[in-house]
C-alpha cells in the first residue's frame, strides 16, 4: 500500500473522472492486434463415455502487438484451450484463431511448425530436461530449428544473461531454485526470437519473493524485446502486478474485458468481483469495520467509500470536499496502489448526521462526489 498525501496546495484530480470499462473491442484494435480471436468456440466430443465439452463459446477479442495482457479465470475456465488455440496445438470448432496477421488456425505441417517458432510457452512446471544442463535446455528449440552450432552457443549465452543466470550455465534442473528453473524456462521460449510468449500459470508453482522477481522480469522483457506476453492465470495478483488489459474467463465466455485499472474499479461480473476481493484494498480495518452498523444514529456519521483514480488521485479530496460543502469530514482509511500503470484506490471517509440524525449532509455528499464522475457507496453508519 501506498501512503496517501493530503497536501491541500495539491490539485485535486477532478478533471480525470474514472470512465467505465470498455471490452477489448477486435474492430477497435483489429488493425495493431497481435492475436485476434473471431467467433471462436471449442468443443472436445465424447470419449470413452464421458460426454463432450463445450470448452469455449463465442470468443471475441484481440490482443494489442507489444501489450501485456492476463486471461483470467477458475479452473475449468477454458483457459487451457485458449491457449493452445494461440500456438496451435488445437483446432477451434468454429472461428479463426490470427497471431500475427496469420490464421494459424487453418495452418498444418511445416506451415505450422514455422510459425510455431514466432510462439514462446512458459510452464508452470518449468518443463525442463532433467538430463541436460541450463545451456543444453535453452538450445534445444534452436537444434530443432537447425541452428548452426556457433549461433547457437552465441544465442545461449545471450539468453542466460538476459534473464540474470549467466553464471548457471552448466547446472542441471536438479541444481536449480524453483526461481532459476524458471529463468531458464524463459529463456528457452525467447531462444527462437518469438513475438508472442505465452505465460501458462508462470508464477504458481513459486513462492511470492520469487513470484514478484519472475514478473519483474517478464516486464523487463516486454519492455525491451518488445515482446507481446499472454498472462493465462487465476491470480489477479498476478494480473495487478504485470498486465495492463485483462480478459476475464468464465465456464468458456469472456464475462468481462478491458484496461485493468477499469476492470480493478468497476468490476461488474461476479466472477470478477470475487478475484478481486481476494487482492485489492476494499476490506476495511477491523477496528472501523466492527463498528460499522445498518442504522444511523443522532451525532454520528454515515460510512462512504469513495474510488479514486489517476495522477494524485484524491490528494485533496478531503479538504476540498469539507471546504465547497462546509462540513467536517473526517478520513476514516485509505489505500492507493498502482495498477495497471495508474494509481487507484478507495477513501472511506466519514459524514457528520448532525445532533438530530438527519442525512441532508450525506446526500449533498453523494451528490458532489457524482457530479465529479467519483463512485461512491455508502457501507453503513457509526456512532
């Protein structure tokens, strides 16, 4: 959490008001899309008794060239598949899969191995030769592409020095942190100068120092190489950490799309709404939650969250507003974070009901707050 400023010589930032989301739109972007999903659905038949699945339905979206994006969802999402839809290793029942103005969807043989070779994939369980050192598993994708032995050897020590391990060179996977393993899965997807990588539950198997530095890393990545990453996850932590859109999967449907600092303050999916009560600031302190009750009472105060966004967001929000209406709001708590490359966060502030209990105060509140485009909601009263 971000310590929050309350310098009154600061501009509050009225003039950003937080816009609603808007769903990574394929006719919007078709034109700079890295990967285009049009009117994809997926269906695995019968096997052996069990029945089919419809896996993906009615898929719509592209992903920005050079874009960090998280596809989001609970196991059983249809992740799995999307992913194999980019790189190839399945067909979609219906539609056109476009990673890189190409429909790899409709490619097959050495058409498709070629352009397999623009796809990195980061596993979660790194998928390492247990046999072959750090430098022999990052070449391998190079053997098999036909590299000359000089270029290869050159290419691999590029590589491990580009992910921080030049000094694991000769260490097999079994010498290996969780962290370096994984290093030396990145660098092993990177070694055939992919434009797309593809991140399948990266992170999950690592502890959260290393989490944080394996991200940190892929940002560098795309900053650099500018790489297009793919985020397949079920963390929103991850997804707050690294993305900058998001598409959210549930039981085969994209539910909701869009900027993630968008989707972060106005989830409108309940799917959505549940990854992020599991990692953004919206629970309050046990000492103000637990006074928090449904009725008001005569000198007490009505309990409002308000969302912030952007360059300073709600710096002076509190003096501003106590001084336009004249009332003594008092800041009950706050939290800003950086999402997405944007600050966002929630101030809780309190509203006075006056000796008689009354809620003129709160409703000249609510509407100050609208006027100046700032969600609000009011969470109860306190005594």
């Amino acid at each position: 959490m971000k310590a929050l400023s309350m310098n009154a010589h600061q501009s509050l930032a009225i003039g950003q008001p937080i816009a609603p989301p808007e769903a990574i739109s394929p006719a919007a972007t078709a034109s700079d899309a890295m990967v285009r999903f049009e009117a994809i659905s997926k269906t695995y038949p019968a096997y052996r008794g069990k029945p089919g699945v419809n896996a993906l339905e009615n898929i719509d979206f592209a992903i920005p060239r050079g874009s960090i994006t998280g596809v989001i969802g609970r196991s059983g999402a249809g992740k799995s598949s999307l992913v194999r839809l980019i790189n190839g290793l399945e067909k979609p029942t219906t539609g056109r899969v476009i990673v890189d103005n190409r429909d790899i969807s409709a490619l097959a043989g050495r058409e498709l191995r070629l352009a397999q070779r623009s796809i990195g994939m980061i596993f979660q369980h790194f998928n390492l030769l247990s046999s072959r050192t750090a430098a022999d598993n990052i070449a391998l994708p190079l053997e098999i592409a036909g590299w000359a032995k000089a270029d290869i050897k050159a290419r691999v020590a590029e590589l491990l020095a580009l992910v921080g391990i030049a000094d694991k060179h000769d260490r097999y996977p079994s010498e290996l942190s969780g962290g370096q393993k994984q290093r030396v899965g990145i660098a092993r997807a990177l070694a055939t100068r992919p434009d797309v990588l593809l991140s399948d539950e990266a992170t999950s198997a690592l502890d959260p120092q290393t989490t944080r530095a394996i991200l940190d890393l892929l940002a560098n990545i795309n900053r650099e190489l500018g790489v297009t990453i793919v985020l397949i996850t079920h963390e929103m932590s991850v997804v707050r950490q690294l993305a900058r859109e998001v598409v959210v999967l549930d039981a085969g449907h994209v539910v909701e799309s869009g900027h993630v600092a968008d989707i972060f303050t106005h989830p409108k999916h309940p799917i959505t709404q549940s990854f992020l009560a599991e990692v953004i600031g919206d629970s309050l302190p046990v000492s103000l939650a637990s006074r928090i009750v449904a009725e008001p009472a005569a000198g007490g105060q009505a309990v409002i969250r308000v969302q912030v966004r952007g360059a300073g967001a709600g710096d002076t929000l509190v003096a501003r507003l106590a001084r336009e209406l004249g009332l003594d709001v008092s800041l009950l708590s706050a939290r800003i974070d950086e999402i997405g490359g944007q600050h966002v966060g929630s101030l809780t502030l309190g509203i006075p009901l006056g000796i008689s209990g009354g809620e003129d105060a709160v409703t000249r509140t609510l509407a100050w707050l609208s006027q100046y485009q700032f969600p609000a909601e009011r969470l109860g009263y306190v005594a």
